[in-house]
C-alpha cells in the first residue's frame, strides 16, 4: 500500500513539476525579417509592487487589461503556459488586449500580497493567472483560474479563445441583491478561512519541494510525498467547491430559497 501511495504520488507531481532543462528546450529558428518573440520567463525580484503599479498603469494607459501569472520555472504546466504565450497566436491576442506580467512565487513563499491587491486570498497553484481590469482592479476571471493549473495540456486554441473572450466581454458590472450579498459574505469568510489553512501548508511543504527539486537524485523524500498529496488535493477541491457555492447562493435567491449553504469540509492535515 505504501509502494502504490507513494508511486501515485509522484505520477501525480510530473503534472505539477518539470524535470527538463530549460537549456535542452528546442530553440525555434525565425527569418531573419522577422523580430524574436518574446521569451517569457518567471524571473526573481525585489521591485514586484513596482513592477505591479507599472503594470496597471500602463494596462489603464492604453485601454487594455492587466494579466498576471503566478507561477515558477520548476513548474511543468507554468513553462507550458509560457511556451503557448511565446506563439504567434497568442501574442496577436496578447499585444492587442493585454499588459502581461510574470512573477515568480519561488517554492509558494511568495507572490501572496500581489493576490490579496485584487481580493484573493490565496493562489491556489501555478500558474496562477488572474486578469485585471485597471479602471477599478477588479479580477475577471475567478471563478475559471483553476483552467491554468493544467496548463500544459490546454491546447493552443483554447488560450485563444479563453483571452480573446474575456477581452472582448471586459468588465461587466451588476448589481447584487442585498440576499446575495449576505451569501457572498458567507463565502468570502470560508475563503478567507481555507486560505489560512493553505498559506500555512505551503510554508511547511515549500521546503520540502525546494529540497526534492534541487537535489541532484531527484528522489522525493517520504515526508515530501506524505504531505503533498493531502495539500494538492486541497487545492483542486476547494477552487471548484466554492464555484458550487457561488451557484447555490445564485439559485437560492432566484428562486426565493432560504436553504443554507453547503459548506464542504475537508480532511485535517498531519500538522493540524
């Protein structure tokens, strides 16, 4: 049993972790007329708030969106995600409709005020991309943010698609009844709980994944695969679960339902 948990496991970190180099990734060769595409990489830095302010001011500026993507470059579906940005398709989208970002989180220590900027308590894994309209930095994309944990194996069109359609809509405001507003509410304090939960299992699985990714075996430790599934399974469940809140909260005012919500809970962690 402890054999099969532990080989589960670690099929289940290549979807998350990249073992290739990025110095043996393929180079694409260009015309020499033709100018290189940009080579997005999650780099290191002490200037983020600025880098974020300049990022917004410029989206504002020039009447795009902001896009920021959270993420690392140990992280296989976070170097997908690059890979697909760097196409000509997307920088057609890209160029046009966004100012983009990239921030580099290390081993999920970081990156945690960028969110809560935009009322996020959390990221829930990498890459994490949020898109932002800078008139008022309100976040369009919530409730579809978990699509990019699996960014690897989005095909091409579908970036297409997902950032064309979101340019195209922009921000579309409605005003909320006062019932849901007071689920909301309800929402938002079991968010603000989870994350919580959350930030404190990256602090205690971060080292851990350093440790596994900068060893020269590349041999995940038994503590390592112990504690990670419990916090990857987390970190799914919960995106879509509050989804499935936000629904309930949605059908219960349009159908005049006084029927609370159903709060999920989930499995203590070893350290809890």
């Amino acid at each position: 049993m402890i054999k099969k948990t532990l080989l589960t496991t670690l099929l289940m970190l290549t979807a998350f972790i990249s073992h290739a180099s990025d110095k043996h990734e393929k180079e694409q060769v260009k015309p020499a007329n033709v100018a290189p595409l940009p080579d997005y990489i999650f780099t290191p830095t002490d200037e983020l708030s600025a880098q974020v302010a300049q990022t917004l001011a410029a989206a504002k500026n020039e009447q795009k969106l902001a896009l920021f993507v959270l993420g690392a470059q140990w992280c296989h579906d976070s170097k997908g995600l690059a890979k697909n940005f760097s196409t000509a398709q997307m920088q057609q989208v890209l160029t046009t409709h966004y100012q983009v970002l990239f921030v580099d989180v290390g081993y999920l220590e970081k990156g945690f005020e960028l969110v809560k900027q935009f009322n996020q308590p959390i990221y829930y894994g990498t890459p994490t991309v949020m898109v932002i309209d800078p008139t008022d930095n309100k976040l369009l994309n919530k409730h579809s943010m978990k699509k990019w944990l699996n960014a690897f194996k989005v095909p091409l069109n579908e970036y297409v698609d997902y950032f064309t359609d979101i340019a195209e809509k922009g921000s579309v405001k409605t005003a909320q009844s006062q019932a849901m507003l007071a689920y909301l509410t309800q929402i938002d304090k079991f968010e603000q709980q989870q994350a919580l939960r959350l930030k404190e299992a990256y602090g205690i699985v971060g080292p851990l994944l350093k440790a596994y990714m900068e060893s020269d075996a590349k041999k995940a430790s038994d503590d390592f695969v112990d504690k990670w599934q419990p916090v990857q399974d987390f970190r799914y469940n919960i995106q879509g679960d509050i989804k499935a809140l936000v629904s309930q909260a949605k059908n219960n005012v349009k159908t005049g339902s006084k029927q609370a919500l159903d709060f999920p809970s989930y499995p203590a962690f070893a350290w809890e």
